[in-house]
C-alpha cells in the first residue's frame, strides 16, 4: 500500500543536519509519489479529443440548389431521399427531440419520425405520460435535429407540437408490428421501475393475453401522437474548411417574403 501521508515526530534538539535533509528528501519523495498514484488511476478516464476532426468530401450548398425557395418540406423531401438511400445512414427517420420542462430545464431523445407533409407537419408518436409528453403538454415549443453523418448533413427544425387525434394515432397504432404494440401497452415510460425481470414478466403476461393473432391489439390510452409545425427550418450542410453551408427557411414575417417563407443564409 502506498504511504500518502506521515507525521515525523519532534525529537527536539536531537536533529541533526543531515536528519533534517533526509526528512526532507523523504517528504517530496512521498509528495511525486502520491501525484503520480493518482494520475495513473485517472489516465483512463482522459482522453485528448482536442484534435479529432473529420474532413468532408461534400461540395459547397448554395442557393440556386435549392430544390425549392418558397417550401422547406421539398428540400427535406430530397435531402431525406438521399439519406433513405445512403446505404451508411442506419435510420434515416430517427431525430432528435427536445423540449423544455416547466423548470425551464431542457430534455432530448431520439425518436423515429413517421411522417412529414405541409399538410400534417413532422409526425412521431410515444407515451402519453412520457417526460417529452408532459413537456410538450406545458410548453409546446420544440426542436427537432436530423443528422445524417456519412453526408455530412443536419437539418435543424424549431417548430410548435401539437397532439394528434385519437382517431389518428389508433391508425397508425394498427399498422405496427405486433411486438412493438405490445410495448407499447407494458411499458410505463419514464417511470421508475423495480427490475428488468418485472418488465418482462408483465409482457409475457400479456403476450399469453394476446396470443391469438386473429385478435387485434387495442391502442392504449396513454399512448399517441404529435405533429411539429415548423417556423423555422435550417438545412447544413459541412465542409472541411469549417466554412459550413447553413440555409435557413424562416416563417414570413408581415411584408416580407413570398409563399409564407423566407430564405437566408447565417454564417458557420
């Protein structure tokens, strides 16, 4: 065990010089020691990412390449086809949510999107009692971040959530794989529970419920949907001199622009 401490005892007059030298020898020897204990116990919790960089291959984004000037929804469409279609993009539906809480504290999570329109706006379901919904349900103010790595590419939504209808989210609700409507119905979100074992308990239990597969699954109350109007929705597009690309569609303020949308360029 290695000494991190000591007291030397006073002997008075008894000291003599070359005592007070190896005592003192001794005490900075002890002092390195102690350093470097603790800084070999910690070396494996740094690590210098100071100079981890990407370099992107992908061409400058302008202007006249937009897709459209006047609707963000088809530039999306055509970046998110890109993206389906990029064999490197593992879900190209998944996005990021964050809300903000009553406390004003922020919250995100990946969800997976399951629609987008101008008519319907961005569409993604979960538990009713889950803390995105409780936030959502006190502030609807939220944001929405895609981000497709292997083309170097995020598309930013700031917007306001607003809950589906019943009738809508038990549409959807039908068309989903039966394990995943089982989940949905066991799975108290959010909320403390004992151990995975009682979770798993209580979905057996109802797998041997539903085990007729002839018998459909009901939508559970406390489980829909929300669609996310957009008011701001910025497309960015990385470069390797950090010159990044970002265009932003901007709701139409009085006198200003056409097609309810303005665009402009912010730099990186």
């Amino acid at each position: 065990m290695l000494l991190r401490s000591f007291r030397v005892v006073s002997l008075g007059a008894f000291r003599s010089p070359r005592y007070h030298y190896a005592t003192y020898t001794f005490e900075i020897w002890i002092r390195a020691m102690s350093t470097e204990s603790s800084s070999s116990s910690s070396v494996a919790l740094r690590h210098d990412i100071s100079q981890l960089r990407t370099a992107y291959s992908r061409t400058t984004f302008t202007e006249d390449q937009l897709v459209s000037s006047t609707d963000p929804f088809r530039q999306f469409h055509a970046w998110f086809q890109e993206a389906l279609t990029c064999k490197e993009v593992a879900e190209a539906n998944a996005v990021c949510v964050s809300t903000v809480g009553e406390d004003g504290r922020p919250s995100s999570r990946m969800v997976l999107m399951k629609g987008y329109s101008k008519e319907e706006g961005f569409k993604f379901y979960t538990n009713l009692k889950s803390r995105k919904a409780r936030e959502v349900a006190a502030n609807p103010a939220v944001c929405l971040l895609f981000y497709w790595a292997p083309l170097h590419r995020q598309v930013r939504i700031e917007g306001t959530a607003e809950q589906m209808s019943d009738e809508a989210s038990a549409r959807y609700f039908s068309t989903r794989p039966r394990e995943s409507q089982l989940s949905a119905v066991v799975s108290p979100q959010s909320e403390r529970i004992s151990s995975r074992e009682e979770l798993e308990e209580t979905h057996r239990e109802l797998s041997r419920v539903y085990s007729d597969s002839s018998v459909d699954i009901p939508k559970p109350e406390h489980w829909g949907g929300f669609r996310v109007w957009p008011h701001s929705v910025e497309f960015w597009q990385g470069q390797s001199t950090r010159l990044h690309d970002r265009i932003v569609f901007e709701r139409e303020r009085d006198n200003e622009g056409s097609g309810n949308w303005t665009i402009h360029r912010l730099a990186p």
